[in-house]
C-alpha cells in the first residue's frame, strides 16, 4: 500500500507541492496546488505533509517572536534573517496592513510590527490556521517546516555559498538541486521543470519541505525546539528540521608499509 508524504511552499495566489511514494520512490508528483486541503483530500491523501507557514499563533509574543522562529534562528547562526517574527494572532487577522502593525506593538514584547513582506504571506497563515481550528485531526499530518532549515541541515549544517535570487540564482539553485538529490530524491524529481505558476525556487523549497515530511513519518526529524509549546487552539508551535547527517566513520591510521 502506497505511504504518500508531501511538502507545500507557498507561490503566487497558491501553493507549490511535491508528492512522493515512501514505498516506492518513482513513484511522485509536482503540482501547483490551489488550497492545502486539495493536497490533503487529493488522490494520493499523504500521510506526512511538510508546509512552509507559521502554524501555532500565540496570543502574546514575547522576546522577538515564538519560541519556534528563535530556536530556528539560533541554529540557523548567519542565516537568521530568513526566519522572520510571527506576530500576534490578532495581528494575524488585522484588516490592513497598518492595523496588524498596532495589533502586533500591542500584544508583544518587546513591541515590533510585521515587515510588508511577513504581511503578504499572512493569507496563507490564515488559511492553515482555519483549516487546522475547523480540522482538528489535520494537526497529526501537517507539520511546520522552514526550507532555510532544512538546507542548512542538509549542508552539514553549513550556510550555501549562494542564494535562490539574485545575480548568484543558477549556482544557488543547482547547489540546492545537488543536496535534495544527495538527500535521496530522485534525479528526475529534482530536474523536474516547476508547474506552470510555480517559480523554480519555490518548487525546490517544497521538495525540501518533502523531505521533512519523510522524516517526520519516518521518526527522525528533529523538532526545534526541543519542548514544544502549543497556542490557545492546541496547535503546536515548532518547526521541524530534517534529520541529522550521519556523522563520517574515522577509520584508525594504518601503519605505513615497509
């Protein structure tokens, strides 16, 4: 029987997902997906489902964000900056961009209001925070995750020479095309052109996003941080990294040869 695990990035007015069949790898699927729920409900009904949005939206948030985004930031050392502070859960709802930002100097502290771009992506955060509210059940197959995290993790815990825009976008998208494959993707999955609507970075975030997925079902991510909290609804605050890299075998000097 097919055990199906999947990851979401979000794109334009959608999602980017990628399937795969745990039992039988050749066996995936990438797709622009209108909603998360047509990924969940959809034929292949994944198990494990690795999706980049905040999910657990506390009431106040203190210390420059949920316990989730700065133990993500601390392991991400450098590369922190990617993680950006979730506000406030009315923040989260506000009507406009200058409402979440009174909401959210109001309900934490020390006091900070979202970046635009943190407010351009809080539709998708609304979206998962009512599928889960109104789904409880959901919460056991969609899990947090952070591409940023995991390609770090999958770099030997190293920052990539170059990132997924700019002038740098080739060599950072093989770079990370290079390590999902080193992960254990298949070659065709990976080379695979991104759905129509899909960009070629956010098609690669979701497959990074997969392979969380897998190793959550699997038993061997790791969630940071390690006591997880849960906000008002129950829902988990923690993002999940990808299981460690296995530590290189030293083998004992031999004696030189006569």
């Amino acid at each position: 029987m097919a055990r199906w695990v999947a990851g979401l990035d979000g794109c334009r007015g959608a999602w980017a997902g990628a399937l795969i069949d745990l039992d039988d790898p050749a066996h995936w699927r990438c797709a622009r997906v209108p909603r998360v729920i047509d990924l969940l409900d959809g034929p292949e009904a994944p198990v494990c489902v690795g999706i980049d949005v905040p999910i657990g939206l506390p009431d106040r948030v203190s210390g420059g964000g949920r316990s989730a985004d700065r133990a993500a930031r601390a392991f991400l050392g450098a590369g922190r900056s990617s993680v950006f502070p979730v506000p406030p859960r009315a923040a989260v709802y506000a009507a406009s961009y200058d409402a979440a930002k009174t909401l959210s100097r109001a309900g934490s502290e020390p006091p900070f209001a979202p970046s635009i771009q943190c407010w351009n992506i809080l539709r998708y955060v609304r979206e998962v925070d009512e599928l889960l509210r109104g789904h409880a059940d959901l919460a056991t197959r969609l899990h947090e995750v952070h591409p940023e995290v995991a390609f770090f993790r999958l770099n030997g815990e190293r920052p990539l020479a170059a990132g997924k825009k700019g002038a740098a976008r080739a060599e950072g998208l093989a770079a990370r095309r290079a390590l999902l494959i080193a992960a254990g993707l298949p070659e065709a999955m990976v080379g695979s052109p991104p759905p129509t609507g899909v960009a070629a970075d956010d098609h690669l975030d979701a497959m990074a996003a997969l392979l969380v997925a897998r190793d959550i079902a699997e038993g061997r991510a790791e969630p940071l941080p390690n006591t997880i909290e849960r906000d008002s609804y129950g829902l988990p605050i923690v993002i999940w990294a990808p299981a460690a890299l296995p530590v290189p075998r030293l083998h004992p000097a031999r004696d030189p040869l006569p």
